[in-house]
C-alpha cells in the first residue's frame, strides 16, 4: 500500500505496533532527564546566548517578534516530532528518521530521489556545523588556555587537537547513540562557569559607593546607542 506522508499521514501506514515497555530509566532515552539534557543542548547549539546580541541590533519590539515566530515554529515541529512518536512507537530521534526513511523508500514514487538528497544534505549541513565549531572553538581555546595555564597555543595547533582528539572519534560511529555521552557537556562548562564567576565576584567591593568621577553607562534599544549620564 502506497504511504503519502510518512510522518502525518497514521491511517495508511502499516502496523507498527511496538512491544510493551516498562518507563525509561533515568538516564535511558526518552526519559525526563534525557529529554531536558536534549531541550537545553539544542538551545545552547541553536544560539540561544546570542539573542540579548540580537535584539540589541533589531530592536526589543521586533526581537520579541522574531521570538514568537521561532517558537511557533518549534511547536509545529514538536507537533509533526509527537505524531511521529505516536505512529512509529520510537523513542528517539535516530529511531524516527530510520522508520521515516525505511517506510518512504521504495513506497514512494519518487522515493529512489530522496535518500541520496537527504545524504548530500546532512552532508553539507554537518560539514558547516562542523567548520562552524572549530572556528569558534579555534578563537576561544587559546584564549582560556592562555588566561588560566599561561600556555600560548597556536590555532592551527588547537584545531588540529580538536580534529582528531575529539571530532574525529564522535565521528567514525555508525550510530549516534554515543553522543548521549557527551551531549549534556556544554551545559556542565555553562553550570560550572558561572558558579566560578558568583566565586569571582568581590561581593565585599559591592557595597561601597560609586567614585564621583565614575560615569554610568546605559544602551538605549530603540536607537542602537550607548549613553552616559
């Protein structure tokens, strides 16, 4: 039987009823701990630090816009992502793009087309992500390096590091359950970073009074401009 829509269309599809699961453990798939680790990742890699920047440049009125925009289009995708879920019985987001492929190819009439596309677009797509990483990573890793170790590292020498010490061992797996692993680690750096500026503070120098000669500085968002009184 034909499948128009693999991922909206329940009726037509065959039956894929899973087996009977008892609830996740805690750090299993589909389990609350791994759905926040996954909520928040994608926020930190989306660029969720950068929109006070954003909205600096655009303004508060259309940031706030462009915000509501981007979260309807998350919910719809959330709502195709929960019909998916419902229909297939899988649990994760490699489990729904296998059964979504595995039921289009063949099924489809132009099903032969859509494989290979998908392939050169995760192809490009990955690529960038990749290029995207290294090059912040490339600026940033020196930089911490020299800050807190006094070791001057060249950049050609920390992503070469990062290459083949990191990037290229997450790579070679044929699936990527093994990310799980490491998915969460840049919310521990995010968590462990700011605990180590509430240390910094000098909470003491808090207290004292401003020095007259000392000028407060504010951003007005409308106009794009720094003021001082």
């Amino acid at each position: 039987m034909a499948i128009a829509t693999p991922l909206l269309s329940p009726g037509r599809l065959p039956d894929l009823t899973p087996a009977a699961r008892g609830p996740p453990g805690f750090f299993d798939a589909g389990s609350p701990f791994s759905c926040s680790t996954l909520l928040f990742t994608a926020s930190i890699g989306s660029g969720v630090l950068a929109l006070p920047s954003a909205a600096k440049d655009v303004g508060l009125y259309l940031g706030i816009f462009i915000l509501m925009v981007a979260g309807l289009i998350t919910a719809i995708s959330d709502a195709i992502l929960g019909q998916a879920v419902s229909i297939s019985g899988q649990k994760t987001y490699g489990g729904i793009l296998a059964w979504s492929l595995a039921n289009s190819k063949g099924n489809l009439d132009r099903g032969n087309y859509r494989l290979p596309a998908f392939d050169a677009f995760m192809t490009v797509y990955q690529g960038a992500a990749i290029v995207t990483y290294l090059i912040f990573l490339g600026d940033f890793i020196p930089s911490v390096l020299q800050a807190w170790l006094q070791i001057s590292l060249s950049r050609t020498l920390a992503l070469v590091s990062i290459v083949y010490i990191v990037v290229l061992p997450l790579s070679v797996g044929s699936e990527i359950s093994s990310l799980r692993a490491v998915g969460s680690f840049s919310i521990w750096v995010m968590l462990s970073t700011a605990v180590l500026a509430l240390c910094k503070i000098p909470w003491s120098e808090l207290d004292t009074d401003r020095p007259n000669n000392m000028t407060h500085v504010g951003f007005n968002w409308r106009q794009g401009k720094s003021q001082q009184d």
